[in-house]
C-alpha cells in the first residue's frame, strides 16, 4: 500500500525473538532485559499477520530477532510464510552460529535469500564483539549458504577501532564466494553510539584504494536501501546501507513486527501500534489497524538530531529488542 508521503510498502521485517545465543556488544549487551515468553506472539499469530498484510500489498517478509534460529520451529514458520498467496519472497537474516542444521531445509523450502552477520575475520575480535561466538561457525554457515545456490549476503557493522583495518578483508569475502558483503552504519539504538560507528564514505573510501576499479552497479540487488558496487567482470557486489550519511526515508518501503506484536512503521521514533488487541478481532479489524500504522509512517528518521539520545519520542531499545 501506498503511505501518506507517497511511498509504496510492500516489505515487513518479522522479529520471531528477542533472545539470541550471541551478545553483540551494539545490539544486545550482556544483561540485557529479556521479554517473557508469554509476551511473544505465538507462530499462529505472526502467519496471521503476515496473511493480512498481503492483502495490503505487503509481499515480501524478513524473519529476524534476536536470532530466529535459537526460537524452535522457525524452518516451519518460514515454510507456512512462504506458502501464504500473495508473499512473493521470505528471507532470513541470522548470525550463522547455528545455519549448517538447517540449510538443507532451507534449500527445501525455497527460502529466497540469508543475511549472515559478520563483523570481523579474527577471532578473538569475534569472540570479543558477540560475547561469546565462533567465528569458525559462521564462517563454515557462509560457505554452506554461499554454495548452495541460495542469495547470500554478508551484514558487516563498520566500528571505529574495531574492524575499521579489516574493511577490505571482509570486502574481499563478496568476491571470493560470488556473492554481496553490504557494510551497514551503526545506528544509535539502545546502548550502541553511532559516535563509534565508521561512516560509508570512509568505507569507500578504503575500498577504492584496494580496488581502483571499483564502480557503481545500478542493478536490483534485493529490497533494500543498499547502494552497490561491483568489479568489471568479477562476481560479487558490496553494498553500502547508510542510514545516518546518506538518509534515505524518501525510498523507505518497510515496517517492522517486534517479537510482541507491536507494528513500527518507522525504527527511530517509539511509535508503533500494538497488534495484540487485534488479534481477538476479525480479519477485517486486524487489517484496518496494519493500514492505520503504515499510514502514520513518519516522513523521515530522527537518528540525525543533536539530541537523538534524550528525545522522548525516539526509540530507545536495542535492536534485538526491536528486530533488527
Ligand atoms: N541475529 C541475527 C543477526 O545477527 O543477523 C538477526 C537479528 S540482528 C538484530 C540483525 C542485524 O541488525 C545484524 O546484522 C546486526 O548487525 C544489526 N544491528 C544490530 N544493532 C544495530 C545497530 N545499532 N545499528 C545497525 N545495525 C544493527
Ligand atoms: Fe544476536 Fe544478531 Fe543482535 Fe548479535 S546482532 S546480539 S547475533 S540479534
């Protein structure tokens, strides 16, 4: 459907948790409050969801977390996704610790893409940014994502003083198995400071002096706001996601679902609506209050403003919180 400023949605990123078996420091930090699991909407419940927002034009779903992989039965929920008339594409975005037990499902199920996350190609840094992953796991989770004919992508937060020497190392991944690494500008949610993350102009900056013929691609390469480049004749793209220099509300075609019910339309502000109450109501009830949310969709994200930490209508959980 289309929102008050002219924006077509058509995509909706499902948390299914907000637990997770790693603790990245940025998204979810040791100690960090969980919700009860009587809070979380049931799988009934989120197919639900996702069969009445195809009737308004949403077709095509993320499932994300927290980690979605540690939730048991999410093959399942994918694979009940996927079959619902008018969702065109289901992908998944995980951390890989736990992808090799379920890929070949996956692969069963046509699953039309994975994100994997990855953040650094050194171990102990791994181990230090997650709080407790392998990085060997992952690693092998890419390898079997990348050469089993599913889209693959690798998600990289650029950190300053953290990975900010490794940018051409995890760039080189894209052209090593084919497939696009997109390096993602740390947002200021929760207890991640943007004041740490590395902008994507730097990032370029430091992929063209490793690979001068690095050039625009114009191409599709999924739903999102990723800008891509490419090497004439080598397979493999990297894709820059630059929400806090290079904002691009105006093309924003998305809506979030928390693990709660709660439908954000936009992920900086603490606006949403809460699904819930709807959910003892009719289709119909259901489908007005999705409308009524993506309606509101502000024009643009507030993560720019001086006083972003301290505003009471920004967003202020973490991303695990939310859904990354
Ligand atoms: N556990 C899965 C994973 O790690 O891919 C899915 C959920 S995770 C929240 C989804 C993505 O959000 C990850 O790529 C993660 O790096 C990213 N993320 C978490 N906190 C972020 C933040 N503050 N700014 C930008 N991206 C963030
Ligand atoms: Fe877990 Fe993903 Fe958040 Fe890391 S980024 S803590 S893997 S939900």
């Amino acid at each position: 459907m289309v929102d008050k400023f002219g924006r077509t949605i058509e995509y909706m990123r499902v948390s299914i948790t907000d637990r997770c078996d790693l603790r990245c420091r940025y998204c979810m930090p040791e100690g960090c409050e969980k919700v009860s699991m009587s809070q979380i909407l049931t799988y009934e419940e989120i197919v639900r969801i996702c069969r009445v927002s195809a009737d308004l034009g949403i077709s095509r779903i993320k499932i994300t977390g927290g980690e979605p992989f540690v939730r048991l039965g999410c093959t399942g929920l994918i694979r009940e996704i996927k079959s619902l008339e008018g969702i065109e594409e289901v992908t998944v975005t995980t951390n890989g610790q736990t992808l090799d037990k379920y890929i070949e499902e996956l692969k069963d199920i046509g699953i039309d893409g994975i994100n994997i996350s990855l953040d650094t190609l050194d171990p102990e840094r791994y181990e230090y940014i997650t709080g407790r992953g392998s990085l060997e796991k992952t690693l092998r989770s890419i390898e079997l994502a990348a050469s089993s004919g599913i889209r693959t992508k690798i998600n990289t937060i650029p950190i300053k003083g953290f990975n900010d020497d490794e940018i051409a190392d995890m760039a080189a991944m894209a052209f090593r198995y084919g497939i696009d690494v997109r390096f993602i500008e740390l947002m200021p949610l929760g207890m991640a400071d943007s004041g740490i993350g590395f902008s994507n102009t730097e990032v370029l900056k430091k992929l063209k002096e490793t690979w001068p013929d690095l050039e625009p691609d114009g191409s599709v390469h999924g739903n999102g706001p990723a800008v891509y480049y490419k090497r004439p004749g080598v397979k493999g793209g990297i894709g820059l996601i630059s929400a806090i220099h290079g904002k691009f509300c105006a093309s924003c075609n998305r809506v979030r679902l928390t693990s709660q019910g709660q439908l954000k339309p936009c992920l900086s502000f603490d606006l949403g609506t809460d699904l819930r109450p709807f959910l003892g109501g009719t289709d119909e009830e259901l489908r007005e209050a999705i409308r009524k949310a993506i309606c509101e969709k502000p024009e643009g994200h507030c993560f720019d403003e001086k006083d972003y930490s301290s505003d009471e209508s920004a967003e202020h959980r973490l991303m695990s919180q939310i859904g990354g």
